[in-house]
C-alpha cells in the first residue's frame, strides 16, 4: 500500500491494543493467534478494525516455531505465501545488507580511505534461514584478486540492524538518514565509521523503497490485516514496521498489534522505544497466558506440559501477575489477561487460573480463537472495549531516555524485571563508556 495515503486521505486516530504475553514456552503461546482473534471479534461486534501484524521469517518457519500466519480460525491468509517469500520484503532487506558489506570490503581494497580496521568491523552479511555452519567464517581467500582474508559471519536477516531501521522509519526520507547512521566498524585509531561516510545509503534505500510500502492481506474472518516487518524481539525492539501502524491507526477505529516474546522484553520494548520514537500512545493491552506455560513457569518439563497438573499450575501463577503489575504499573496502561485454550487444556486447569486471577483482582477472559475465530475472542474484545471506555490510561515510558545508559539500563532491569540493583562487568563498562564517548548515551535502551 502506497505510504503516500498517510497524506491523501483523512485519518482516523484509532484506539491501540496491544498484544503481549507471560513468558513463554519454546513454541510460543499464540499472541498472534490472540491478535488476529480479537481483531477478527472486534469486527464481529461491528467495530471497523485491522490487524498489524509482523512479517515471518524463513528460519523460525522452517525450524521449531513453524509458520506465523497462525492456524484453526485464526489466521491470515494466503497463509502459504506470507510464511514463504510474501511479498519479497526479507529479500530486499537480506540484499541492502549484503549490499553494504560488499561495499566496505571493497572500500578497504580500493586503498581504505578511510582506515577502517579489518579486525574492527561489525558489520556482518546475512541470510534468512537457521543456518549455524555460516555464523562464523573466514572469508576473503582465493588471493589478492578477491580480497582482504578476514573473520566475518552471517546472521539471519531478520537480525540485522537494517530490519530494526525498517522498521522504526516514518518515511523514505527518514531511512536513508538512519541506514546513513549505521556504524560498520572502527578506523585503527577507534573512531566509528558509518554506512554515510561510505555512501552506502542512497543505493541501500533504493532497495527498499518498495519494501517500506505496508502489506495489506486480510484474516480468514475478512478483516484487514497490515503484515509489514518483523525484527526479533531479543536482539531489537520486536514489533512490526512504524509504517504499517500508522497506516492501520489512520483507516481503522481500532488496531490490534502484538509485541515479541514476553511482556518484559517485547511489550517494554514497544513501549519504551516504538511508542515514543513515534508518538504512539497504547489504548489498551492484551497479556496472552496458556495453561502450559504458567505450568513450565511452574517447573514441568516440556515434554510434560500436556499432563494435567494443578500444582505447577498454581506455581506458575506469580509469572503472570508480575506481567500485568507491569502493565498496569509500570507503564500505566489498562490490562486484560486472555487464556488462550488449548485442546489438551482440561476443565479444571482453566478454572484455576480464572479463579485465582478473579481472586487477585486480574480482569481475565478465556480465548478460543484458535477452535473458533472470531466468535471465541468476543469476551475479550468486550473487556478490551470497556477498559478503552473507561478512560483509566495514565501511561508512561519505564525511563527518561535522557538518563546514562546505566541509569536506564537500572530502571528496567529493577521496574520491570524485579532486580535489586545491576552490577556492570569491567567489559561492559568498557563498552558503555564508548557509547557514550561517541554520542550514544540518549538513546532507548534496546
């Protein structure tokens, strides 16, 4: 969709539900499927709603996760394409990668104006798939004719810095200027070296230019659905393109979106660094808990996890509420805890986590989007609407992004993951001290 339309058309300013969860098991627990089940309840219940929604990635479609166009009557389709190749956006972002990496290579064979160290380069190429024998190799041999022998490596392409720019961009105007920003490496006296100081960003944005375009495909309910970039959640900030929420906001009364992993990592990331990189203000949240993961919170084993078991159940229950004690104090924002049910879920394990959340004063509805659609996620499509209406939405970020990095780094790790202080190893203090030598330190913390 042409992001000129942001300008073209009058907006709507829709309300923003966010969808998080507890921490979760190895194969996830459905904050998509949650996402596009709500999404899919709300426009049950007559409200004009689009999902936005990240795009997946060939190595976790491949490897233990499986594809992320979800299943049962959640999902969106054509579910084959947007697991597979979509639109070619990962394409492009993999080629602007590799792009700039051929380009300092041959920067430091055509004379290294710039001295960069071919022992300090950061920059890394990519591929987008699991594939570990490329994590580390020596490239550069064959002779003089091919290059300067040196250490290099692959990550997979949704782990390049180049995705996370992607998506946190608000124009084409505004990505060249970030792509200009990427530090490749250092010069042998310490200094920093950017992609600009190799003009790499103009021949990089041109890659991109149509990627940055949102993706508009639609859930099998029929209800518009953004899928539009995807960085993971443990390396950067974990949630789709600043484009395609924008988008979604402008046409739709209400737009659900989700945030990777955990509320601790994912949702603190939406939070603290989309949210305010672009002026975005969450009406409502969603924290997705499973059966299963309160009870691997609990200490079953994963290969247990399908065995009915109260105990661990109830263990688990203290994950849960420190989610929402985060949502609703931390950051301030209205919260509904969604059971997302399983087929082997039983009776009495589902009644546990109502009544002990119902005990504890935890607004919480249980979710059977995946056996039903939308028609399973209109509870919590209602709840969601009342706790918009009601207005109670004070929020705020964990940390002034003007504080130290330590300073920052001390607010989350003691706000939003309980810690009593944070101790920085002599490398680490090393690397702060250089961030911030080098214009770095009031930045969000990622």
């Amino acid at each position: 969709v042409d992001y000129n339309l942001l300008k073209k058309t009058p907006g709507k300013n829709g309300k923003l539900i966010l969808c998080t969860a507890i921490n979760p098991t190895p194969a996830g627990e459905g904050k998509t499927t949650t996402s596009i089940g709500v999404a899919d309840a709300l426009s049950k219940i007559g409200k004009n709603t689009i999902v936005a929604l990240r795009e997946p990635s060939l190595g976790p479609v491949f490897g233990v996760k499986g594809g992320a166009a979800v299943g049962g009557y959640a999902q969106v389709v054509p579910m084959e394409d947007i697991n597979l190749h979509f639109t070619g956006d990962f394409h492009a972002i993999g080629a602007a990668n590799n792009l700039l990496a051929a380009m300092i290579d041959n920067h430091i064979y055509h004379g290294n104006a710039l001295d960069i160290d071919p022992r300090r380069i950061v920059w890394r190429r990519c591929v987008d798939m699991n594939d570990r024998q490329l994590r580390f190799v020596v490239d550069g041999m064959g002779g003089k004719a091919n290059g300067m022998p040196r250490e290099d490596g692959f990550d997979i392409t949704v782990a390049s810095e180049i995705m996370a720019i992607f998506c946190l961009s608000s124009s084409i105007t505004d990505l060249k200027e970030r792509l200009a920003r990427i530090v490749i490496g250092y010069t042998r006296a310490g200094a920093p070296v950017t992609a600009g100081q190799i003009n790499a960003q103009g021949a990089m944005a041109a890659l991109l230019k149509d990627a940055l375009k949102p993706n508009l495909v639609q859930t099998l309910e029929g209800t518009p659905a953004f899928v539009h970039g995807g960085p993971f959640a443990n390396i950067a900030h974990g949630c789709n393109s600043i484009m395609a929420t924008r988008m979604a906001t402008h046409f739709a009364d209400y737009v659900v979106t989700e945030a990777g992993f955990g509320a601790d990592l994912g949702a603190e990331k939406f939070l603290d660094i989309k949210c305010r990189m672009a002026g975005l203000k969450p009406d409502a949240v969603v924290i997705v808990a499973t059966v299963r993961a309160l009870k691997y919170n609990g200490g079953v084993a994963k290969a247990d996890l399908n065995n009915e078991n109260l105990e661990a159940l109830e263990k688990g229950l203290p994950n849960l509420l420190k989610h929402v004690e985060n949502i609703t104090k931390v950051f301030k924002l209205p919260a509904v805890v969604a059971i997302n049910a399983f087929p082997f879920d039983t009776k009495a394990e589902l009644d546990l986590v109502e009544a002990k959340c119902k005990e504890l004063g935890v607004n919480v509805k249980l979710s059977e989007v995946w056996a039903k659609g939308g028609e399973g996620g209109v509870e919590v499509a209602k709840e969601v609407i009342r706790l918009i209406e009601a207005g109670e939405n004070n929020f705020q970020f964990a940390y002034d992004a003007e504080l130290p990095i330590r300073e920052k780094i001390r607010a989350i790790a003691q706000k939003v993951y309980g810690a009593d202080d944070v101790l920085f190893a002599d490398q680490a203090n090393k690397e702060i001290d250089e961030l911030e030598k080098n214009g770095f330190g009031k930045t969000p913390i990622c």
